[in-house]
C-alpha cells in the first residue's frame, strides 16, 4: 500500500518543461476541431446547390456537428479521467477521420446529418474537453496565457483552412474537399499521443509544508502558488484533485462512490453543481451559445447576398480567424498581469458585450470594406472570451473540478448549438434578409454578458460583508466565497 501511495504523489503544476508541449497538441486540437467545425460553413452553398435544399435544412449540419461535440463533452471528460487523455484524443481522432471519409459518400443531406453532424462530432467532443484539461494540469501561474495560445488554434485554424477549403472546393468539388479534411483530422492521433499523463496534487492544510508542496524541487514556485495548492480542502478529506485530473493513473487511496453501477461519474466529482456562482455561469453559458455560433454560420452566405465574391467572404472568416488569434493570446497574456488578474471575470464580461453589440451592427455592413471591421472587432472578442472560459471556470470551481466542470460548461453548449443556427436560418427564409438572425445573435450575447455581470455584482458585495467578519473553516460549498474569480 505505501508502494502504491508513493506512486500518486502529485505534484504542483509544472508551469513550463513539457506543458509547452501539452500547449502544443491543445492548439492542434483545436485546429482540428473548433477551425473545421467554423468552415463547415463554407460547404453551404455548395450543399445548397447539389441537394437542393434550403438554409434551415442546411444549416443542421453544422449545428449537429457543433451540438454533438459540446453534447458529449462529458463523455470525453469521462473517458479522459476514467482511463487516460490519450485514449480519449485518439479515440475521437479515429471517429472524426471516419465520419468524414463517410461524408465523402454520402448521396442525402440526412447522410451528412449522420456522418458529419454525428459521428465526427462525437470524435471532437472525445478530444476537445480531455485537451483543453491537461492544460490545466500543466500550468498555475501562466494559466491563461497558456490557455489562450492554446485556445488560439480555433483563430489560426479558421484563418488558414478558410482560403484552403474554399480552393479544396473550387479544385475537387467538395466531396474532394471532404476527404481532404478526413485525412486531416487524423492528426488528433498524434496529438494524443503526446499528451503525456501528469499526477497534479493538493495537499490538505496540515499535511503540506513547503516541501510537499513542490518547493524544494522546484525552486520556482511562488509562495502564492505554494498559499493556493494548501487552501483547497478545510474538512479534512481525502486530496480531491486525483479524481478528476490524474489521467490514466487512478488514486487507489481515494474511496469514490460511483453511480450507475460503478461506470459512470462520482458525486464528489460534480459538487461544484451546487456552487452558486457556477449555477450563475451556467445560465449565462446557455445564453452564451445561442449566439456566438450564428455570426461564423452566416457570415459567408450574408457576404454572399451582398454581392462579395467567394473568394472575399472566405476571407472575411480569414481575417475573423487571424484576428481571433491575436485576442487569445493578448487577453491570456493580460489577464495574467497582476493588475488584471484579479478582474479575469470582468474581462470576459466585456468581450461577450462587445459581441454583442457587433452584432447588433451587423446589418447596416452591405460590402466588403464595411464587413472586414466586423471580422476585425468580432474576431478580436471571440478569441478574448474563448481564451478566458476555461480560466474563468477554474477560478470558480478549482483545478481539482476542472475537467468535469468544463464537461458541463461544453454540455451546456448543446442545445444553442443546435437549434440557434437553423433558428437563424428559418429567420432568413422567412423575412428574406439576415437582420434577424444577426439580432438574435446580438440579443443573446448580450444578455449573457448581463448575467454574468450580475452575479459578479453579487459576488463583489457578498465579498464586502463576509470580508467584515473573521470567516470560519468552510467547505467547498462554502469556500466559493473566497476561492472564486476576485473582483
């Protein structure tokens, strides 16, 4: 038994050494899956045009790809904590290859429906949760200036495979397009074999000096990392962070009470359900995603209707992606300042307004010069917010809940998903024009960014009245109060 203690001893994060590494493989994934899934868009009109179909019709393709992958997100995090984030990422690599090798054959839209919508987005949702957590094992202190390079692989993706699938499409017709993509998401295979799994403990308060902590190996480790890895459980229970995120190496030492015949997740793993600032998130996210996907679904088909020639609209979602880029990676590298870090919720709260409001604009842009400051300002906040959902949810619920919490954050996603494109496409064929579609879009984003603003309101003033009294030893319910986003 003392054997097998020794070998899931955790560690801190490592900030650096092989997590760039891990940094590496997260920005391929998200090349593979969020970039591919945006340019599905670009295959509308040929859709439109072979199988005679409408927008709402067409537009479930995209949406069952995208509520798919986000629908299934938990069952990436329980592959990915069950046996290991390798399997988990070339699993998804191999579905994602198949279904769209299948799409290469398909003679219906419903075909489509089945091969692109269903199965390569259960392959995503296999590899983009279980990625994106790895990360979180990885890093502390440069948490999101990891997570946005990483994040920035939808931007970089959109902003190369945009151009090249249209000429795929113009060269091969998009069936050859198609295969094309098939084989180049095979490359999740290699991504997931390079995920190497990382044991990343928190020590309980009275077990942890500074030595247990990381500190005497590795020199570099703040005294505010060393403060945050021994603050996380106050009820003396066993270490919480192997549940989640020991990948592929289960804590023997940890009693888990399984449901669903020992199968499927523990209620230990989700208490962060009952976390009201998290339930708060949560509605937000729901609101959220009903409106960021329209404008990547229907920018180039409304480009289209203004009279930009294909090769421009496809630029647009170029310039919207390299764009992204440059919002990942800014908003990761200044919410890690010290003067910002504190305020990463409110950061996020101004990227999804300006969103918002972009949108709200959007149908007074009628060319190509009007829409390429749309592509600009939208992309800029897109990468912003995405950058920030999984730092923002870590601070929330904490590194031992953060593969799990980001399976809910993605589920959470599904619905919009599905039903907000072809919603926006059934708004096109009724009122001929894209005006509604574009301020449901911006409705939406708004409204999330106003819950989310809410409850940091009632966050900072909970924080004023429990700040005026000496707090007690709190759970985790509890410890939302002070463990949370600092505003």
């Amino acid at each position: 038994m003392a054997a097998k203690k020794q070998q899931t001893v955790g560690v801190l994060p490592p900030d650096g050494g092989w997590g760039w590494v891990i940094v590496g493989c997260c920005f391929m994934v998200t090349v593979c899956t969020r970039a591919v899934t945006r340019c599905i868009s670009i295959f509308f009109v040929e859709f439109q045009a072979h199988f005679e179909a409408d927008y709402s019709s067409t537009a479930w393709i995209h949406s069952l790809l995208d509520c798919t992958t986000m629908l299934c997100a938990p069952v990436g995090s329980l592959v990915g904590n069950r046996w290991s984030c390798r399997v988990a990422v070339m699993s998804g690599g191999v579905l994602s290859f198949c279904g769209f090798l299948l799409s290469f054959f398909s003679t219906s839209l419903e075909l489509l429906y089945f091969s692109i919508g269903v199965v390569t987005g259960l392959g995503f949702a296999l590899c983009y949760t279980p990625a994106i957590a790895m990360v979180g094992c990885y890093f502390q202190r440069r948490k999101a200036l990891a997570y946005g390079i990483a994040m920035s692989g939808s931007g970089i993706g959109t902003f190369v495979l945009a151009p090249t699938v249209q000429l795929l499409i113009d060269l091969y017709s998009w069936r050859g397009a198609l295969l094309v993509l098939s084989a180049f998401v095979a490359n999740l295979c290699v991504c997931g074999a390079l995920l190497r799994p990382i044991t990343v403990q928190e020590e309980e308060p009275e077990d942890v000096g500074p030595e247990t902590c990381g500190e005497k190996q590795r020199g570099d480790v703040s005294s505010q990392d060393t403060e945050l890895s021994i603050k996380q459980d106050r009820t003396k229970e066993p270490s919480l962070l192997p549940l989640p995120l020991s990948y592929g190496n289960p804590v023997p030492q940890v009693k888990r009470r399984w449901c669903f015949s020992s199968c499927f997740l523990s209620s230990k793993e989700y208490r962060f359900l009952l976390l009201p600032d998290f339930l708060g998130l949560a509605v937000s996210f729901l609101f959220l995603a009903s409106g960021c996907s329209l404008p990547f679904v229907y920018l180039v088909p409304y480009a289209l209707s203004a009279g930009v020639s294909h090769q421009n609209a496809a630029f647009l979602m170029s310039i919207l992606g390299v764009i992204d880029i440059v919002g990942n990676i800014t908003f990761g590298w200044l919410t890690d300042r010290r003067c910002l870090k504190p305020h990463r919720l409110i950061c996020y709260i101004i990227s999804v307004a300006m969103e918002g409001l972009c949108c709200l604009f959007m149908p007074l842009l009628t060319s190509f010069p009007l829409l390429v400051p749309f592509a600009v300002l939208y992309g800029y906040f897109d990468g912003g917010y995405v950058a920030l959902i999984p730092v923002v949810t870590s601070d929330v619920v904490r590194l031992p809940y953060l593969s799990s919490a980001l399976g809910v954050v993605f589920f959470l996603h599904a619905i919009p998903y599905l039903v907000s494109p072809p919603i926006g496409g059934w708004l096109v064929d009724v009122t001929g024009s894209y005006t509604a579609t574009f301020f449901l879009s911006g409705t939406a984003l708004l409204a999330s960014a106003l819950i989310v603003s809410i409850v940091a309101v009632i966050r900072h003033c909970r924080r004023r009245i429990n700040s005026r009294h000496k707090p007690l030893p709190l759970g985790l319910s509890d410890s939302s109060h002070t463990q949370g986003v600092i505003l």
